[in-house]
C-alpha cells in the first residue's frame, strides 16, 4: 500500500477504535470531565485529518477507502515517511492500552459501563452531541465504521496515562504541518466553539487542558468576545418594569473587567497600529520567545497612558502565540485603576484564575471572600500552571503584582511591566533574566509618522514645529 494508502488506513482505524471505547463504573463520579477527553481526542485528530484534505486527496485509491480496517494489519511505514510513523505509534498506543485494559478488567469487582447519553448532564451532552456530529461530518467518506467490541477503562491513572500520550504523539503530528496548516487548525477549532454559550466554554477551555490546545485557546477566545456588552436592568416597585441598558461594570467578574478595559485600550490605537519598533528590539525579542526560563521586561518611559504599550503586547501575544499554539501556554493580565481604592490586588488575583481556569468557581470564591489580600496566592497559581508544563506570559503595571520565581522545572515564565517609573530590580533578581527597555523617542518616530499620514485633519500644521519635525 502508498503512503498515502497508509494515512488513510491509520487515520481510520484509530478514529475507528477511538469510537469503541467507554469508561467504566470508577469514572462514575466525574464522568463530565473524563468522556469529554474522549470526544476533544477525536476531534483533535479528525481536525487534523480535515487539514491535510484526507477526505478529498485525489491520489487515494477508492479500494483504500472501501476497505475495512479491523486491527489496522498489514500498515507499515517501509520509507519512514514521519507521519506513517506518528500514525502508527498511536496506534500502538490503543492497542496497548486496550491489552491494559483486559488485565485490569479482570482484578477488579465490577465491570458495569457507563453511556454517555445517560451519564452526562444535559448541558454538556449537548457539546457530546455537538462534537459526534462534527467528527461524523469530517469522517464520513474517510472512516468505514467497523463494528467491534466495546473496551473500557477501568482506572482513572491508566486513562490519564493514555490521553498525556496520545495528546503528545498528536502534538507532533501537527507539528509536521506547514505554519499556514497550523493557522487553518486555530480556524477550524474556532468553529467547533462557534455558537457554545459561556458556561460550556469555560467547561471545555478547562477540560481541553489536557488533551487539545488548540481548542483550549480558541474556547478561551470565544469566552473573551462574548464579555463585556450591555447588561440589562428590570426595575421594580414601581409602575411597570423600566428596563435600564448599563454600558459600564454592573456585575461583571475581574476577568471580565480586564477584557472590557484592554478592548478600550485597544480600540484608541488600533487604526494607527503603533508600538511597531517595539517588536524590533532585541531584548523584547528575547523575552517574547522566552529565550531564558524565567524572566522580567520592564518597559519604562511609557507615553502618558502606559495602557497602550501594555495592551499592545497583549494583543501581540494572542497573535503570535495563542492563535498559533506550538505548546500550550497562558495569557494572564489585568489593568488596575490606580485612581480607585479597593481591594485592586484581590481582582488581579481573581482575574489571574479565571483567565488560567475559567470553570474553577470554587477558588474564585475563596479569594472573593478573603479578609485581606494574600500575595502568595498568585505564586500558588504560577507554580500550578508550571507544573502542568504551561508557559505563562503576564502583563503587569507594577512590581507589586510581580509573582516569585517558580520552583518548578515545567513551565517558562515571562511577565511584562509596563510602567513610566524607572525600574527597580530588586524584586526580580530572583528570576534568570529582567530585560530592561527603555523607551526613546526614536521609538515612536514611525507611529508619529504613520498618525500624521493617516490623520483625516491638517497635519501641516506641525511641519512647522522644529521638535515635532
């Protein structure tokens, strides 16, 4: 059989397997979180599949496509083509965990199954049903179902062991694609999210932790864009209902605070593009690409509003890294009102945990209803997120908000101040590296420039003025 033949045969024999796995009666008690894994796995790689066009490749043979796949016999890689070669270790992968399986089966005392139609609450049954529709979609004309037997997992640590793999062995298979194949991956998973509402999405963000970046990041940005807006207000004891539009923060939560005031921020520069020498800076450069295991950017000499370097990097980081994820990482950031006096700290905490676990309310409830602001709290976060391997960008305005170095060998981490005061390092000799960028003047030469050429107003009017010149 051709490579190509090969692919194809893989692909469908480990979608194929995938389709015959259940939990077992251990999992009873978080069924919500284990059987999601299940779907994202699938989808994850019938994402893939709908990337590299498997379905409409004109070089498969229609006797590929017909043929059976029962144990996925007979494939093999002859020319060490990477791909055959990733596609076969997952299938390994199942067969053994399949074999595993059998040998746990028989020491332990029940072997009841559960259905995920009956087991899973109605809402998330709901995405269950999104995701089989979809992963139907993308397979009909690549997968001939094969009815086999039903396995099952019997132990949780056994399950988690087999999603880590698979989940590493697909990160390699995407990792073959070209950059642009990457990108389209970002919109394919965007439009797996389109249309979930919130309380699903900051489920499936934190469910996909573990077994599907790419759509733990575009959860995380479709959560994003359906903050903020107008929240409505039904007034009573009066005659009639008034119903009142509020524009600004009536009930919203850190994070979503955070969002509303970057997208403000955002939208006094987004027409005139600014901060573009920034990205040219070598230290910037190497802090962005997190060249050291944990370090420091204090950006310094900020125009008057220090929202605008600040929000830029935000937006920068989403684009480059988010959106096209080689690894998962996280984006942590919050604006504090230095005008206002309030407990600002217990929001950037509280920010921090939703932006990180949008569904851990628990926590979120726990730091609302502290007596006072406990600094150690957003280390407890950062040493979590390193632990799981995530890299962690924040943005900050102040060394205050600066968390303590990571005891962890996981994880990078990279936070950004921006700030007009000078800096002050003390704080941060404990991590590998703190970059210090100065702005200059020279800096903003282009974005004076590009406002002048795109202003719509008499911009002559500053040709005369040796300084602004």
């Amino acid at each position: 059989m051709d490579p190509v033949g090969n692919t194809i045969g893989l692909l469908r024999f480990v979608l194929n397997s995938f389709s015959q796995i259940q939990l077992a009666r251990e999992f009873e008690s978080e069924f919500e979180r284990y059987q999601p894994k299940l779907d994202l796995i699938q989808l994850r790689l019938s994402r893939w599949g709908e990337i590299v066009k498997l379905n409409n490749n004109s070089n498969i043979a229609s006797k590929d496509l017909a043929t059976p796949v029962n144990r996925g016999e007979g494939l093999e890689n002859p020319k060490g083509d990477p791909t055959t070669g990733i596609l076969l270790e997952i299938r390994d992968t199942v067969a053994k965990a399949q074999r595993d399986a059998r040998k746990i089966k028989s020491g332990t005392s029940s072997d009841q199954l559960l259905d995920a139609e009956v087991c899973l609450p109605a809402d998330l049954r709901g995405l269950h049903t999104r995701f089989k529709g979809l992963l139907s979609k993308r397979t009909s004309q690549t997968v001939k179902v094969v009815e086999g037997l039903k396995w099952a997992f019997y132990k949780r640590d056994h399950f988690d062991r087999f999603i880590a793999d698979i989940s590493s062995l697909t990160d390699n298979l995407e990792g073959l694609l070209p950059e642009g194949d990457r990108q389209k991956l970002w919109e394919l998973s965007s439009d797996e999210c389109e249309g979930i509402n919130k309380p699903n999405l900051e489920e499936l963000k934190d469910i996909a932790q573990d077994c599907d970046p790419i759509i733990e990041n575009a959860s995380g940005e479709a959560l994003r864009n359906a903050r903020g807006g107008a929240n409505n207000v039904t007034q009573t004891h009066n005659i009639g209902n008034v119903l009142g539009f509020n524009n600004g923060n009536f009930n919203l939560t850190p994070a979503e605070l955070a969002e509303n005031e970057h997208r403000r921020a955002v939208k006094a520069w987004n027409k005139f593009k600014p901060c573009g020498l920034l990205l040219e800076i070598k230290e910037l450069e190497a802090w962005f690409n997190m060249q050291c295991q944990q370090s420091v950017l204090w950006i310094s000499g900020c125009p008057t509003n220090p929202n605008i370097s600040r929000s830029y990097m935000i937006e920068y980081i989403r684009e480059k890294k988010i959106k096209r994820p080689s690894k998962p990482c996280h984006l942590l950031y919050y604006y504090i009102d230095r005008t206002v006096t309030g407990s600002s700290y217990r929001n950037l905490q509280q920010a921090f945990w939703q932006q990180a676990y949008p569904s851990d309310r628990v926590q979120v409830h726990v730091l609302n209803n502290q007596d006072r602001e406990d600094s150690s709290i957003l280390d407890v976060l950062v040493e979590r997120l390193a632990a799981a391997h995530r890299d962690v960008y924040i943005i900050i305005d102040g060394l205050d908000q600066l968390p303590r170095r990571h005891s962890k060998d996981g994880g990078h981490l990279a936070v950004a101040i921006s700030s007009q005061n000078t800096p002050s390092f003390d704080r941060g000799k404990e991590y590998d590296k703190v970059f210090d960028l100065r702005l200059r003047p020279s800096y903003m030469s282009s974005d004076i420039r590009n406002y002048l050429g795109n202003s719509s107003g008499d911009s002559t009017i500053f040709m005369g003025t040796k300084d602004l010149r």
